[in-house]
C-alpha cells in the first residue's frame, strides 16, 4: 500500500488537496482511503458527505476515515493513561506528573494514525492518503522513540524486574499505585506499534510527504522548516503543492498589487524547494466543496500525471547527525564551484548563494540555534557543519535528551 502524508500550515488547504489527490486516485482505478486525525474533522466536509469513525465508501474505488482520535487514544494508551490518573489522584497536588503527561502532546492523533498500520496489513487497499495536522508536528514526535523511552523511564522509575520483586512487598505499605504488568505490557505494544509505523513512513518505496503552502511569505517561511525536520527525521518529502495562486484572470484592478506579491513569494518557493517539483493549485470563484469541486482541483494539481506516483526521486537536502552531536546539512548544487559559493546568515535565516543560485533556508531552532563551523563540496553536494553550541559538549546525556524534545510549531 502506497501512502502519502499531506500537510502544512493550518488553513492552506491540506484537506482539499488531500480528499483531491485521493479522489484523482480512485477515477484511476486505485483502491483508496483518505483519512483525517484532526479531532475538528472536514474532511466529510470536503467531500460533503458525512463520514464515520470506520472507513465509509465515497465513490466508485474510495474510501474516507474520520478517525476518533478520543477511541483510539482510550485503544492504545488507555491502560497506561488509566494508571498515570491513579497516579495523580494518589499525589494530591502532582503538579510534576501533570506536567509530564503533557510532554507527549499529540499522542492523541499518533494513536489515530496508528489505523495506518492496520489498513496496510489488511491488503484492503492501494493507498491511503492521510490528512495530517499542521507542521507534521505528530511525524516529530514518531521519531523520537527514545524520547518516548526517557519519558516513560521517568514514569516508571523503577525496572519491570525489580518491579515484579518488589511489587508484592511494597503494595501493603505504600499508597502510589505500581504500575501492573498490563500496564507495562501496554507500553511495549504502543511502543512496538510506533516502531511499526514509523518504520513504513520513513520508508521511501511506499511512502511521502507533500507539503502544502500558500503563497504567502510566512507559510513558506513555516513550510521550510517543517522540510528541515522531514528530512530530518528521515522522511521523504516528494512534492510541494502551492495552493490558491491567483489565476491569470484575477490580474486586474485590486488584484494587480496581490499577484506581484504571489510572484515574488512563487519565485521564493521555488528558489526554497528545489529539487522538488511544484504544482500550483489555482483560487477558485468558490470554496471546494464536493465531488465537482475536487475534481477540478485534482485536475489542475496533475493534469495528466499518476497523483499516487513519486512525484520527485532524487536527492535532495538532507540533514543528518554525528555521533558527537554534530548536525550536517547537505545540499545538491550541481555544476557549482566551491568558490562561488557564499553564505549569508541572519538568526534563523541561512541564505546559500552560489551563481545564479539562491536557497533561502528557515534553519528549524535545533540548527539556529548553532553556528556554522564549516562549508564544503563533496562531490555536487554542499555540506554544512553545526556542531553542538559550546555548554552541551559537556552537559550529561539527559539534558541532550531535553534540548532534542519535539518542539511546538516550528
Ligand atoms: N484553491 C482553492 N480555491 C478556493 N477555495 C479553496 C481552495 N483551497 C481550499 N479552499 C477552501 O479553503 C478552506 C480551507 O481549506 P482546507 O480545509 O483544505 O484547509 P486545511 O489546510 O485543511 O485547514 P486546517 O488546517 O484547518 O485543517 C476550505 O473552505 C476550502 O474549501
Ligand atoms: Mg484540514
């Protein structure tokens, strides 16, 4: 089963685009679902037709999926969730405890994504389109497994084996409520199911991601740093959908100021992305609603192309960690001569210029954070070198651990 994952800044229509992509897919014979796990669904909307929690049919080959995140959540992370509670109440004023159930936000839609797993065991279909939350926030937290793993480590400070030595004796005397082997059986399930499916989304034969922007300076601005973290976190980014571009027609009068800042902001986007292709998705006179309306947005987003394809399948930037901690960023610039190159660096900002050739980078806070030590080419490739800032080198691993926590927005 082939999966692709849309996402970007709330609003820009990540919706529309996915429920079109999937539609295009389906006339095409593909079996298909798209499914949403934001808990304020429109995906059924997008479609107007009303969608069940359990995947309910559309049209000829397509499927939609308003996941309850609040079932999936109470499926996966019930047990442990029921005994953090117990927990709490045991406490009194558990201020600590609250705070650390709030480290794993988003564990709610990561529940809900788990039904991908499910759909690709059961064979039921060809691809699965997957409307995500903003900023791929919930991807982040998938690739932190052993910040999963430090959380719960915190939760349950003491080992399973000692625990079940120890258990028997203690209960009598102590009033925190020990977590039971349900309790430690659920969290290695819920861990062995993330490992699961974060090992079919960092796989670059079966799935990507699509980003979808505006053009809108802060919504590339957004979009680029969540392509940092994709690549980041391993994950395959292979087409970047620029929606609601001012059609040819809307030129005149009030529109003229508007279409040369979309531009501008197109020019951006292009200069920001490459390699990656873009496909522009007009304004439409009304908002898309309906099958009619998809179709004439998955028809201007691929024309004749496969829209489950790859859409893109070269390299592209990559950001990847040393074992001391340093952080590389490796950019292609073909045909271009280390001379040439220049880099222009202002707080987050991380201008590479080299020729005709211009990158505007929004460096995610890990990277800004840091400086730039060193610039090279290998081959047709830049790669830039962010060591540790100074104070981490000597700090122990835990406070790593703390800096490397998934950030909010971007
Ligand atoms: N190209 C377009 N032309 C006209 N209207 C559009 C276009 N794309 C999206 N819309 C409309 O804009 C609104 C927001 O789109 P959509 O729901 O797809 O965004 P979203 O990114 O999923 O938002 P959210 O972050 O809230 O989930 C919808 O009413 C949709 O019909
Ligand atoms: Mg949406």
């Amino acid at each position: 089963m082939r999966i692709i994952l849309y996402t970007g800044k709330g609003g820009v229509g990540k919706t529309t685009t996915a429920a079109a992509t999937a539609l295009r897919a389906a006339r095409r014979g593909l079996r298909t679902i798209v499914l949403s796990t934001d808990a304020a669904h429109s995906l059924g909307d997008s479609f107007d037709v009303t969608l069940g929690a359990e995947p309910t049919p559309i049209a000829t080959d397509l499927w939609g999926q308003e996941i309850d995140v609040l079932v999936e959540m109470e499926r996966h992370w019930g047990t442990i969730h029921g005994w953090l509670m117990a927990l709490l109440h045991s406490q009194g004023s558990s201020d600590l405890v609250a705070s650390e159930v709030a480290i794993l936000p988003g564990m709610d839609e990561l529940a809900g994504l788990l039904n991908i797993i499910h759909h690709a065991e059961s064979s039921n279909y060809d691809l699965c389109v997957v409307d995500c939350a903003p900023t791929a926030d919930t991807l982040k937290l998938l690739s932190f497994p052993e910040m999963a793993r430090w959380y719960m480590q915190r939760v349950f400070p003491i080992e399973r084996r000692a625990m079940s030595i120890v258990r028997p004796v203690l209960r009598p005397f102590v009033d925190i409520p020990l977590p039971t082997d349900q309790v430690f059986d659920a969290v290695q399930k819920l861990f062995e199911q993330l490992r699961q499916m974060r090992e079919i989304l960092v796989d670059p034969e079966r799935s990507s991601v699509r980003l979808v922007v505006n053009p809108e300076k802060m919504v590339v601005k957004e979009a680029l740093r969540t392509y940092t973290y994709l690549n980041l976190y391993g994950y395959f980014t292979d087409l970047v959908i620029c929606n609601r571009v001012l059609p040819k027609e809307a030129t005149t009068g009030y529109f003229v100021t508007w279409k040369e800042v979309q531009e501008r902001n197109l020019e951006l986007i292009r200069g920001s992305f490459a390699p990656l292709p873009i496909y522009n998705v007009p304004l439409m006179e009304q908002d898309v609603v309906g099958l009619e309306m998809l179709e004439r947005v998955g028809e201007a987003l691929f024309d004749d192309k496969d829209p489950a394809a790859f859409q893109f399948r070269g390299v592209h930037q990559a950001v990847t960690e040393e074992s001391d901690g340093t952080y590389l960023l490796t950019l292609p610039l073909p045909f271009i001569h280390k001379e040439e190159v220049n880099l222009i660096r202002a707080g987050d900002e991380l201008v590479v210029q080299a020729g005709h050739f211009r990158r505007n980078m929004f460096l995610p806070r890990l990277l800004a954070a840091r400086e730039v030590t060193e610039a090279k080419m290998e081959e047709d490739r830049l790669v830039l070198r962010f060591p540790p800032p100074e104070p981490a080198r000597v700090s122990a691993p835990s406070s790593r651990k703390d800096r490397r926590r998934p950030e909010g927005k971007g």
